[in-house]
C-alpha cells in the first residue's frame, strides 16, 4: 500500500486498497471486512482530553506543518467551507500557497439554468455560478501569485477509454469519469513539479468530524465514504514526490479533530433538545444535513456561511457526472457503467448495496467510535 494512512480495507490476512475488491474477497469467503483509518494512532489517544488552544490556531499549526514540509503546495478547493477555512487561515498568517486547483466541469456551463433558490443535488452545477466563480474571480485579483488551475474532467470524456472491468478498483465512485476526475497527475502544473523531482503536498479539505451520540457517550467515527478518492489518487500519480493530504482527518491534526468534537459536543449539551438529531445510527439523510449545517457554525465560527451551497448527493455512484448523461451523449458509457454495477451486484453481498436518491451505492465503513465524553447525568 503506497498510504495506509488514507485509509484500507482488511479481510482475514488480506489487506485491500480497493473496497470492491474487499468485498468481493469478504462475499467469497463469508468473511465482513473491515476498514482500517490510522486506528493504531487514533486508538492510542485520550480523545477526552480537549486541546487549549485555539481552533484557529490548531488550523494554523497544521496549514504551516504543510507548508514546512513541502517544496510546492496545492490546495483543493470547492468554495465550501473545508477548503474555504484552509485557504483563509493561510491568507491570514502568511502561509504561502502556490495553487489552488478546482475540479469542476466547466465545459457542461450551457447544460444547466442557474437557479440561486434550488438547493438541491440536482442543481450542484450552480455552485460554479454563484460561489466558485465569484471566489475564484477574488482570489485573482487580490493574491495574484497563486495560481488558479480549473482541472475540466467533462471535456476529455468522449476520449475517455475504459476496462471492461474498471470498478475493480473502486471504492465507491463508480462513474466512468472518476480516473479522469481525480487523476493529478495529468494537471500541467504538478506534473512538471514531480517531473523536476521537487514534493507536492496536494490538500483535500476532509471533512468535518462525524460525532454521534452512540452506547451513552459522545463518539467521533471516521467514514470511509468520505475518504474514497484519496487512495486512488495517490495510487494513480504513483510518485513518492506527491503526498495527499487530509487536512483535517489525519494523523498528524489529531488535535484538531479532538477539539472540533469537544466543540460540537458542548454545542449539544447546552441544547440536549436537539441530540435527538446525533442519536447513532446517522443514516437519516434529514439528520445528517442538520448536523453539516450545524457543525460548519462551531468548527468555523469566524467564517462567514451565508454562500450559496447545495445538498451534499448521498450517492457517489454517479455524483457529479448525472448531469453529463443528461446530455444524451454518453449513452455508452452509462451503458457500460450499468454493465458494471449489475456484475458486481452478481458477486457482492446484497447488504454491501443501497440505493440512494434512486443510484445504487455500497454501504459505508466506519472506523473508530472513539469516546469524547459521556452524556450528562439525565
């Protein structure tokens, strides 16, 4: 495995990057793997414990620990939140940051209306009208040295060519695009600076920290959902020059992740009737989109949160790329992705699958339920 710490699968002795891969070893052999997220580092820490400091100073620890270790910096930037609250703490503390790369398909802009009052998934496009452009727009003009690279998968799809086998190293995306989505390597600028063997630490604003209410306490638990692409990334550059970085969920910004939960957890305390809201299990799409709203407030409360966002689409199987079938164009490779599901719908589990807003998904991991206080004496 090029990075364990991203996150692997585990069935018996066998060890798997790819949870397709799991799951099809775990259905032959009756054997229900498991995901595997730096548990000998999280298991070891007393997450009870709240850090004294400063949320943003803990964010700013981490941004100049980044910065210190890398020759060239890439920032991954949606305009949401997460990576919002990176590239401000960098602006603030003179952290340099030499890239800002986004991943959007800017050539499918006449594919769409606009609409600033549809939140929905369906309407995700409009992100790029009302949040990103207008972000990217400030960003030139105010830190003109960092440059801004807008990586346009849509464009290059009709060249795209395919295995007939290409979910077998999957974890949950299973769109025809997401090789050409997520492959960095391909982006000019950073495969130059890998080319000059230089380091490029390429940030990903991973995640908010999933607390729930779980056997009479407070818990924090990592999804692996929310992890999927990072392991294919690193393993499609292939470069020991180039590190993925979850700025958040990593080894390395435990202290962070212990005082963003210590910050949720007496948000709830101090108003218990809503902890109907956390009670385990988090499956309920209602419940899990109060909790993203609620916790952008504690963890970021110098931000300003008044931007146009949509609904976070509980489906990685099509995601973004929806929109490109609905072109009409890509009857073939939606075809092919069909093709795909069916045959490992054929070999997985049934229970590995859900649907989800009518798109087949495999069910989510989760690592840790790691205590971060018991509940208050009722």
């Amino acid at each position: 495995m090029i990075r364990p710490d991203l996150g692997y699968y585990t069935v018996g002795e066998q060890s798997f990057t790819s949870k397709v891969a799991a799951l099809i070893e775990g259905t032959k052999t009756n054997t229900h793997p498991q995901w595997h997220f730096n548990n000998d580092v999280f298991g070891r820490i007393n997450w009870q414990d709240e850090p004294q400091e400063d949320i943003y100073e803990l964010y700013r620890q981490r941004a100049q620990q980044l910065r210190d270790q890398y020759d060239y910096l890439v920032l991954m930037y949606s305009g949401g939140a997460d990576s919002q609250c990176i590239f401000d703490v960098c602006i603030k503390n003179n952290i340099a940051i030499d890239e800002i790369v986004v991943v959007w398909a800017e050539s499918l802009g006449g594919t769409y209306t606009p609409d600033p009052t549809d939140t929905s998934w369906d309407n995700r496009q409009s992100e790029w009208d009302f949040t990103i452009r207008p972000r990217l727009d400030h960003i030139a003009t105010h830190y003109p040295n960092i440059r801004i690279t807008i990586h346009d998968w849509a464009h290059t799809a009709n060249e795209l060519k395919l295995a007939d086998d290409f979910v077998a190293d999957r974890n949950h995306n299973f769109t025809p695009y997401a090789q050409a989505r997520w492959d960095l390597g391909r982006i000019p600028s950073i495969a130059n600076r890998l080319d000059q063997q230089q380091s490029v630490g390429v940030i990903f604003g991973t995640d908010k920290p999933r607390v729930c209410i779980h056997e009479g306490a407070y818990r924090m638990y990592f999804l692996d959902i929310l992890t999927s692409n990072a392991p294919n990334i690193s393993a499609s550059v292939r470069s020991a020059s180039m590190g993925v970085e979850l700025f958040y969920w990593s080894p390395h910004s435990w202290r962070i992740l212990a005082k963003q939960a210590h910050l949720i957890v007496k948000f709830f305390q101090q108003h218990p009737d809503l902890q109907q809201f956390i009670r385990w299990p988090m499956s309920n799409p209602a419940r899990r989109h109060f909790y993203e709203t609620v916790s952008m407030g504690i963890i970021y409360p110098r931000m300003n949160l008044d931007f146009f966002q949509t609904q976070k689409f509980g489906s990685l199987t099509f995601g973004m790329d929806t929109l490109l079938f609905k072109t009409g164009h890509e009857q073939r490779l939606r075809g092919i992705q069909n093709d795909n599901l069916a045959y490992l719908q054929s070999i997985i589990a049934p229970r590995y699958f859900n649907r989800v807003n009518g798109d087949t998904s495999l069910t989510g991991f989760v690592s840790g339920m790691y205590t971060i206080q018991p509940l208050d004496p009722v």
